[in-house]
C-alpha cells in the first residue's frame, strides 16, 4: 500500500509547473504575478476574469525537481536553518529525510501530517510547498564532501558584508511556502518537530509578498524600496534547464539546484530621504513600472549606451541594474527573493529587508561573478547591507517511495 | 508499508470444510474465506531511550474494514526481534471514578465497524508495548502482527514518530490486571 494517499483535488484545480512555465512564457512574462488566474483560464478555455488562488490549490510534492522553486512565490514564507546534531551518521540522515519527505508529501496535498495534533489546519494547503537543501556542513559532517554538486561551497567574504551568526550557516535548510499564512505556520511546525529529533535550529527567517490575487497583472514583485525586483529571472522551460537545473556534476545531483539565501538589511530610513528621480538613477529602472531609463516597459532591453543631453549615461555607471546586468549566459539564474518586516529595533529603526533567495546550477560560476561585481560597487549598497548568509545545495525531486536526497544518502 | 495478509490455519481449514461441504452437497450456499481489514497510517510513539527500566509505548494506526460484519482487533504479537517479551494488549483511554482520563485493557478488542474504519490514536485507542528492551529510534520501524476476530491476522510495519502526547495514566483501578501506574 502506498503510505500516501491520492490528492483530493481535482485536476482543474492544479497549477502545474510545467504549465505555469509554458503560460508565463506566452502570456504576461512575469514570475510573480497573474500565473494562477491566468492558467485557470487556458485550461478551461475561456476568456472571463481571473480565478483567485483557492485554498485548496496544490501544487504537486512529486517530480523531477523539487516544488518552491519554479513554483510562482507563495505570498508567505519561512526558511528554517538546522545543525545536525553531534554523531549523526548517514543512516540517522536517512531516517530523518524519509520523515520529512512523508510529512511535506502529505501537507502539501492539504493533509495532516504522521502524526499531527492540529490536523483541521492542514486542510488548506493554498499552494504549500516544502522544499529540503543541504549545507556545506551537512557534506562535511556525513563524509560527502567528493559528492558536493559543482561549484557548492561558501561565498568568499564581500567587503560589504557585515554577517550575523544567527542569520547565517546550516547545514539543512528547510524552505516552506503558502499563500494562507496559518498553512504556513502549522507546517513549519509540524516539521519542525520532526527535524528536532535530528537536527538543533540554527535560524528561522520568514517573508512575504503580494498575494498573487491582489498583485498588479503583468508586472514582477516589489520590494520594501518600491522596486519592481526579478524582472531579468528565467521564465521558459529551456531558461530554466540553462540556469537553474544542475545536470551531470555529479549524477546523483541531476534535476537538483544551489540555493544562496542572503539577508540584505534595508535602512527604508535613510531611503526615505531620497526624492523619486535619485532612487531610480540608484537602480536604473523607472519606480512607477520597472521599465529601464532608458525604455518604457518592465521588459525594454535597457540601452547602457545612450547619454543624456550632458554628455551622462542615463542609466548610471554605479546604477544597480549595470552592476548586476550580464551578457554572459553563464551569469544569470533565479531571483525569489521575500519581503521581511520584523517590527522596529529600539532605537526606533526599522527592522525591514530582504531574504534575498537565488537559485542556480553552479554558485561558483554564476553567482559569486554577479555578486562581486556588487560588492565592488552599487549605489544600493548605500542603504543595504547584507547581516546574513547560507548556501544549500537542494536535491532534485523524489517519487512516491523515496526521499529527498536519496541519490546522495542510498 | 507491509500490509500482506496471511490467513491462520484455523482460517484455511474452515475453507477447507466449505468446500468439503459444497462437493457433498453440490448446491450449498457459497462460503467465501474471511476477509482481513486493511491497516494504514501505522505509526508508534518512538522511544528515544529508555527511562528508569519501564519503558512502554503505544501503536496507532487505521483500520478499514470492507466486509458486513464487524470484525474486533483482539490483539497483536511484536515480531520485531529484541523489543520485548511482554505479550501486546489492546488498549482504551476512558474516565475513571475521579474524572481522569486513564487507560485501560480494551475488553472483546476494539471494534471495526461493517463497511467502516476505526482509528487508533493518542487519548483513544492503541496497541501497547510494554517493557521494552531497547529504544525505538525516530524514524525506525517496528513489525508487529495484528490479530482480528475472524481468525484473520495482518503483518503491519510501524514508523517511529515523535510526539508529545500519547502519555495517558494507566490507573490500576480502571483494569483489574493493572498493577501500577505508568506513562508511555
């Protein structure tokens, strides 16, 4: 017998992520926003208004890769980093994925997990997804580090860093979304108990954004500086096989991913000294739209070339979106950042940022470049400093049966 | 999870005698073997490392019975080697004299209704392991055979889960064959 039961849902209902890929390539072009409504119409073939996220939607747990990662972002959002305990060997590590795989299995199909105390909240999965990576540690520690996927280790220091403990390392990441925020913190909980039996809590770090029912059509999400943020990410599927999806190095990692989450403090006080035209030459890009200086839509190639009447590059030599830009293809890869707004310090400061979440096949080769290039110089380092900072490398999908990571653990 | 079914020898040989019966007679009415309840969601409250020698815990799971008849669970023998050697019972969580939830020996086993499911979970009914000779790791499994009123009887592998309730008062008053009190 299978220890899972079937999806309740009905198909109509899914949003699968190839079709998700396929609609946002042809239709709005966004990763953020629209994904859901604008696939309910495809399917059913017509032409009326958007259907909100339901509650009860699924995103599938089983497949090639792992789900919450080219799933559109859920508009809440959880990062848990765990420390092995002292001694735990591979078989240990076995048991442990094998029960976290059941669990996120059976809650990201709207289902109480084995056991579950509070099983009524686990009824509304609104797109739960739970995704597991692995640090450099978790390698270290379990005799793995020849397995290590290509290019995974830690960032080498940035000048611009100034790196909490609390915010950063792990060895095992857990990564949960949900459009319903209860979903989100009954998961979190329900595995959390079961990690804990492994692992020590290193950090817990939770986001937000717009909700995919209220955010503007056609337009990539903003971030607390009113910046419309991830408008180069990839969309297509081939996009997503060039830059996200590890594949030969090693075998075992096929199908999987690299994961560099950085927390960027953002002081939205001193940003709020700036007037509109000084916060957009920082970034290049128009605030109203996303469009680059240069052009009129989110998705204009921006023009680096062209100069103003006195003689200036219209999108800046220290702007953002120069630093970051790339013709490389080797240097491109997946933003899906959150939001994070954790009150006020007191000092009366706002305590308000980014998780700053990438996703790529090689970090060594695609994002350490890209990221150098902003340690060097970005006027956005003005206002944000990065406090934290992990790498994981997340294991392709499993099939009902397996586990997460059982190419590496078998 | 291993849900194979092995019908007893006291099963076999009532179909052995139906189908004497139906050869002597040639038009009885058809006897049919008895049929054995499905089990999933098998799970045992892991016991990380035994405390002070008494060690116990319980089984849960849910049982589905697709026949018209009811058919009692009435007990189950551990066959993972080395966990104890105390025979299971199956047990019940009910209100003693005093209002508090205590646990007790099922009496006639515990029921699955015809065409019906019931579940064994914390603060109701389980399968109980007493005296356990090692821990049960979280994540390990522990094999048990489950033992219906029929005559049928089903292999069940349980997972290891953690926990933090399932520790009713077993109440000496509440079971004639209890002798202390405990949690497991």
């Amino acid at each position: 017998m299978s220890p899972h039961t079937p999806p309740k849902t009905d198909d109509s209902s899914r949003v699968s992520r190839r079709g998700f890929l396929l609609t946002a390539g042809v239709a709005t072009g966004a990763l953020a926003v629209g994904a859901v409504g604008v696939t309910a119409a495809v399917n059913n073939g017509t032409t009326g208004p958007a259907v909100a996220p339901g509650a009860t939607e699924v995103v599938p747990f089983y497949g090639v890769h792992q789900a919450g990662i080219d799933t559109p972002p859920q508009s809440s959002g959880t990062f848990l980093g765990w420390t092995l305990k002292p001694g735990t060997d591979r078989e240990t590590v076995r048991r442990m994925m094998r029960l976290l795989t059941d669990d996120a299995a059976r809650l990201t199909q709207g289902e109480a997990a084995l056991p579950d105390n509070d099983p009524y909240l686990a009824t509304n999965p609104a797109r739960l997804t739970a995704t597991f990576g692995f640090g450099p540690g978790f390698f270290q520690k379990l005799g793995l580090s020849a397995e290590a996927p290509a290019g995974f280790a830690e960032l080498p220091a940035f000048s611009i860093d100034k790196l909490q403990p609390e915010y950063s390392g792990g060895d095992l990441l857990i990564q949960l979304g949900s459009d319903d925020p209860l979903t989100l913190s009954h998961a979190v909980r329900q595995l959390t108990r079961t990690a804990r039996s492994f692992a020590t809590v290193a950090w817990s770090q939770s986001g937000f954004t717009r909700d995919q029912g209220t955010a503007p059509a056609g337009q990539t999400g903003r971030n607390l500086f009113g910046q419309v943020d991830g408008t180069v990410n990839p969309r297509r599927a081939d996009e997503f096989a060039a830059q996200v999806w590890a594949t030969g190095s090693p075998s075992w990692f096929d199908g999987g991913t690299s994961m560099v989450l950085r927390r960027i403090e953002m002081n939205l006080d001193t940003w709020d000294k700036l007037d509109e035209g000084a916060k957009e030459l920082s970034v290049g890009r128009k605030l109203s739209n996303g469009a680059p200086l240069t052009g009129e839509n989110e998705f204009d190639a921006p023009d680096l070339a062209a100069k103003d009447a006195s003689g200036l590059h219209v999108i800046p030599t220290f702007a953002h979106m120069r630093r970051a830009k790339t013709d490389n293809p080797h240097e491109k890869f997946l933003r899906r950042p959150l939001n994070y707004d954790d009150g006020i310090h007191a000092d009366g400061r706002t305590n308000a940022g980014l998780l700053f979440a990438a996703y790529m096949a090689n970090i060594k080769t695609q994002y350490v470049p890209v990221q150098q290039r902003l340690s060097d110089l970005d006027l956005l380092n003005t206002w944000t400093t990065p406090i934290g900072s992990a790498v994981f490398a997340l294991p392709p999908g499993c099939q009902a049966g397996g586990y997460i990571g059982e190419g590496l653990l078998a | 999870m291993n849900t194979s079914t092995s019908v007893t020898k006291r099963g076999l040989s009532l179909v052995a005698v139906a189908i004497a019966a139906l050869a002597l007679v040639g038009c009885a009415p058809a006897v049919t073997a008895p049929v054995t309840p499905t089990a999933s969601d098998v799970w045992i409250k892991a016991v990380p490392e035994l405390m002070d020698g008494m060690a116990m815990t319980g089984v849960f799971m849910t049982l589905e019975n697709p026949t018209d008849e009811d058919i009692e669970l009435v007990g189950a023998t551990n066959t993972t080697e080395g966990l104890t050697e105390k025979p299971l019972e199956t047990h019940e969580v009910v209100k003693n004299a005093a209002g508090e939830m205590v646990m007790q020996e099922t009496e006639g086993g515990i029921v699955i209704p015809a065409q019906g499911s019931v579940t064994l979970k914390p603060g109701g009914y389980h399968v109980m392991y007493w005296d356990l000779l090692k821990p049960i790791p979280v994540g390990s499994t522990v094999t048990l055979t489950l033992e219906f009123s029929n005559g049928t009887t089903l292999d069940v592998e349980a997972v290891a889960r953690e926990i933090a309730n399932a520790n009713e008062t077993y109440d000496p008053e509440a079971d004639a064959e209890g002798s202390t009190e405990m949690n497991h």
